[in-house]
C-alpha cells in the first residue's frame, strides 16, 4: 500500500504540537528522579562551607574577610552548578535509552523535541532551585558577617581611639560595598546562565557519543576551553603566529565553543565593583543565544537518531 | 469496527549502517503484513530474525530504509500516529524512583491525560493489572513480574485501539505469564488490536488469531494459526472413558479400511509442564 493510499484511509488524529504542559511533565519527572537521586546534599555541603568561610576565619581588615567569604562561596557555587549540570544531563540522556524508558516515552504521542526541552528544563529547574536556596543562604550569612564586622572595626578604633566620623563613615562604606548588595544575586545569576550554556552543550554531546564517561570528559573540555575563548580569537586574528592549518583549527574550536569568560563577572562581584544592568542584560542574551543555537542542533541530531 | 488496518506494514527493508570495523547489517528485508482491527497478531522468529526491528519501525522509533508503515492509516514517521497505540518493549525499566502511581501518572500526562480522568484512568489500570497493594511503592523495589504489567498498564493508560507486545513473558514467572496472557485475551474481547511478539510459542498459540514466522528479516510463513499448524492428512480424537474393548474395535476398524489409514499412536494425552505447574502451585496455595 502507497503512502498516498494510506492517507486516503488516513483516520483522523489531532496533529501533535509542541506542547508546554508535556515539556513541563517530563521536566518535572526529571527534577523528581534527581532529588530522590539526592543530588541535592550539594546543599549542604556548600552550607557548610558558606558558615565556614563566613566564621572559621578571624582576618585581618573588614575588606579582606568580606571578600574571602564571597570568593569561595561563589567559586564554590560556579563548580557545583556546572559540575551538577553536566553529570546529570551526561546520565538521563544515556540512561534513558540503556533502560529503553525511552522507548515507552517516544512511543507515546511525544515529540522528540518536547523530550529534549523536558530534560534540558528539568535540569535547569534544579540548578536554578539550588542556586536560588544557595544565594539565600549567601546573603543571610553575608548581611549578618557584614554587621559584625562593622561592629568588630568600630569597636577597635573606639579602643585605638581612631573613631572620628570620618573614619567610621570610610569603613560603614567599604563594608556596604563589600557587602549584601544587589551585585551578588547578579553573580549567582551569572553562574546560572554559564551552567545552562554547559548543560546544552552536554546534551547535545549525549546525543552524539556512546558513552556517559565520554559525554562528561568532552563537556569539562569544551567548558575549559570555553574559559580561553578570547586567546583562541587572538591567536586567529594574528596569522603571522601560526600556519593556515592551526588557524582553521582555532576558528572551528572558536566556532564550537562558547565564550564562557563572558559569564565572568564573580570577580569583580568580589572586588566590590558595580555590575550594571546593562552588562546583565548582555549576558543573558549571550546565554539565551547560545542555549537556543546548541538545543536547536541538538535537536536536529536526536531528531535523526535511531534508537 | 473500521476496514482501515490497525497496522500495515509495505516492502519494509532496515539496514543498519556499518562502522568501520563492521559491515552494514540488513535487519529486515523487503517484509509486507497487515493486521486487522481487533485481531491478536504474533510475529514469532528465532533472536536476531528482525521481530524488535520491525516494531521499532512501525512505533516510529527507527527510520525505514525502503518501504513504509502505518498505524491506523497515519504514517508511523508522523508523531501523531502514537494516539492509537501502546507499547510494552522487552524487559521494560521505569524512573525507578517513581511509585507505580506515579509512574503512570507521568505517561498519562505525556498523553494530554489531566486531573481526576488520569488519576480514575490509573487506578483503573493498576487494578486491572492487579498492582494496587504496590501502587505506593518505588518501581526500584518491583520484581519483573511487576515491571511486566506495569508496563503494561503504561501501554494503557491513554486508552489505544493497538497495543504493541515485544517479549511480554519474557523472564515472568509461569503464574505471571499467565496473567499477562489472559489480559491479552481480554484486550482482543475489548476489540484491543495486539501485535505480540514472544520466543513461547505454546503461548502464541493461545492468544493469536493470526501468525506471522520470521527468519533472517524475511517473513517465511503468514496466516490464521489454525491453517499454519493444522496437519492436513491426520485427525485427532480424544475420548474419554474409553474401555480396552471400544479401542480394540476402533483399531479392528482402522486396520480393516483400505487406502492406507493406520493409527500412528494412541494413549493417555499429556497436560503440559506449565499446565501441571500451575495447577500444583495453585493446590499449595489453598492448602
């Protein structure tokens, strides 16, 4: 029987659209297989390093404890969230197909593109979630360290006799600017979109390699790489460093990676430097951007993949 | 009940594409069937002879090389072909964190199912499978029976008119192979389209209405089971209560007719082991 004949006998079915409640379904049943995995006690490991970072240390000037604090936890925050996104996208894809769950899932009214934006979302959620808990965490333990530090300085000038307004004024500044500000969920926000960007990027290596363990390797390499972003540009641009050949190899590396040092506004965070609103929306162009270019390939190489 | 087949499947050939160690392998060759609405359809063929291949081409989950197939009409290659089916692949794995409830929950929902129908709709089914007492367990903790006919009941959930069955015995017990087979047969009383596949071929047997035997993806014999296995020159009689002197007469009988009749073997008939298994399981059970 023809393909013609066979839609002329065609009985009707509703054409399956790209559907949000679908996405959200799978999505959620993602977030629900990771927490039960327990993938959350990253949690608690970084509340205790947050308490830990914000009272172990008896330092030296406020500025400097300030800092401390907000370096390693952010650092910390910036390791677990790509670490968290590439291992669990690196596992469900894989997975899925090892167990043949997505068989039954495929098999239903379900199009590949809504699965693949169920996993990705789910993913997303949990790191989004766990960050959201961890910034609060950050900024409970920064605002009470940032007042007691205050009172700490104040109290010794006081004994030193070096409390003139003046100098109380200069230190109430730099403490409010080393501080709980509005920079710091800027820097959370920044560490969310890197990670999405890496989460992509392992999900469509998922698709392509065979292996979980490959999957993972590759992703940290594109991640390191994608770090050096503007020395690869550089070395491109100066063709008197190099032969046709490594540049062609530079411009393909440059063509697959993303810029991720455009995420890098940690450390001026930390530095206590303004981040205006202007870099924040550039930034999250930049990872929408990027998140809908690798999902969209992503998308056409699981569209063609035989399971 | 609609003339459209419930699957048709035309000149399908599956090549798999080679690497560079290993040649392309061709899975299924130039293969042709049709199953009708409302009847139980088993393909049967030794491991590696295309059964999964050809199912995994009708689901839509693996491309055709030549031909094509379709569900109800609707080309499988078009997502919109998988309202009207369920499928249970062999050895079946859930998010082993999800409860059975959950589960079919999840794969109702995936289906457009929302609120008090989904939840009536999976109870229904967890009943039906007889999973209620373990609806609130993990299905980390199932045992293969119940992965099997919770799989089934995924199958289910959004009411198909053709259900698709890679393997379903496979690795169940007698008792739960048993079951599954008697929901297959109340599928087809539901007018449920079944297209099975099993390596048991005592159990195809009982449940199909038509066969279909493959060997190196090719289809080697098709028809209804009763004209693929009856032996057309042999009769069978069973009786019951038969004395020696009834049976001396019927041989006196056979061996006076000309034209070559004999009787070629006579004797209690034999229950199966599988039979016997069941009733001896079932008699510990009540004492």
């Amino acid at each position: 029987m023809s393909n013609a004949t066979n839609s002329s006998i065609a009985e009707k079915q509703p054409r399956v659209r790209f559907s949000p409640q679908r996405v959200w379904t799978l999505a959620m049943a993602t977030v629900t297989q990771l927490v039960r995995m327990k993938i959350l006690a990253f949690l608690v490991v970084f509340c205790l390093l947050a308490v830990g970072a914000g009272f172990a240390f008896s330092v030296i000037n406020p500025e400097q404890q300030l800092n401390l604090l907000k370096s390693v936890t952010l650092g910390a925050l910036q390791i677990f969230s790509i670490v968290i996104g590439v291992v669990s996208t690196a596992l469900l894809l894989p997975k899925d197909m090892e167990d043949r769950t997505l068989y039954t899932i495929l098999s239903k009214p379900v199009p590949r593109f809504d699965y693949l934006l169920g996993k990705l979302l789910g993913v997303l959620l949990l790191i989004g979630g766990g960050l959201i808990v961890m910034d609060a965490v950050l900024s409970l333990i920064l605002w009470l360290r940032e007042s007691m530090v205050f009172e700490d300085v104040v109290t010794r000038m006081r004994l030193e006799k070096m409390d003139t307004p003046e100098a109380v004024a200069q230190v109430r500044e730099i403490v409010a600017r080393q501080g709980l500000t509005w920079n710091l969920h800027w820097a959370v926000w920044a560490i969310f979109l890197k990670a999405a960007v890496v989460t992509t990027v392992s999900l469509l290596l998922s698709c392509i390699a065979s292996s979980t363990l490959f999957t993972i390797i590759m992703t940290f390499c594109i991640t390191i790489i994608g770090h050096g972003h503007a020395l690869i540009r550089e070395f491109f641009f100066q063709p008197h460093l190099s032969s046709a050949a490594s540049r062609v190899a530079a411009l393909l590396l440059a063509a697959i990676c993303p810029d991720l040092a455009q995420f890098d506004i940690v450390d001026s965070v930390v530095n206590g430097e303004i981040v205006p609103w202007a870099a924040v929306y550039d930034i999250t162009g930049i990872a929408a951007l990027y998140v809908t270019v690798y999902l969209f390939v992503t998308h056409l190489l699981f569209v063609e993949k035989e399971l | 009940m609609s003339d459209t087949p419930a699957v048709s499947v035309n000149h399908l050939t599956k090549v798999f594409k080679g690497t560079l160690v290993k040649g392309a392998f061709r899975a299924v060759h130039d293969l042709s069937l049709t199953v009708k609405a409302g009847e139980v359809y088993g393909i049967i063929g030794p491991n590696g002879s295309g059964k999964s291949t050809t199912m995994k081409v009708i689901l839509g989950l693996l491309k055709p090389t030549e031909g094509d197939t379709s569900i109800f009409g609707v080309p499988s290659s078009e997502v919109a072909s998988r309202h009207s089916v369920g499928f249970l692949p062999e050895n079946p794995y859930f998010y082993k964190h999800l409860t059975g409830r959950e589960t079919l929950h999840f794969y109702g929902s995936l289906c457009g199912m929302r609120g008090a129908k989904l939840k009536e709709r999976a109870s229904e089914m967890l009943e039906l499978t007889g999973l209620e007492d373990a609806a609130s367990r993990r299905v980390g903790g199932y045992s293969k029976g119940m992965l099997q006919r919770l799989g089934l009941a995924q199958a289910l959930i959004h009411e198909p008119r053709l259900l698709v069955l890679d393997e379903p015995t496979a690795g169940v017990d007698p008792a739960g192979s048993r079951k599954i087979r008697d929901l297959i047969i109340e599928f087809r009383s539901r007018g449920i389209t079944v297209l099975v596949t099993s390596h048991l071929l005592e159990q195809m047997q009982e449940v199909c209405d038509r066969v279909g035997i493959m060997a190196h993806g090719r289809m080697v014999r098709e028809g209804r089971l009763e004209d693929l296995i009856a032996v057309e020159n042999q009769t069978e009689m069973v009786l019951e209560n038969a004395s020696p002197e009834l049976l001396a007469k019927i041989d006196a009988l056979v061996k006076a007719e000309s034209g070559g009749t004999k009787i070629l073997r006579s004797g209690h008939p034999r229950t199966t082991l599988e039979r016997l298994f069941l009733e001896a399981t079932n008699e510990a059970k009540k004492s």
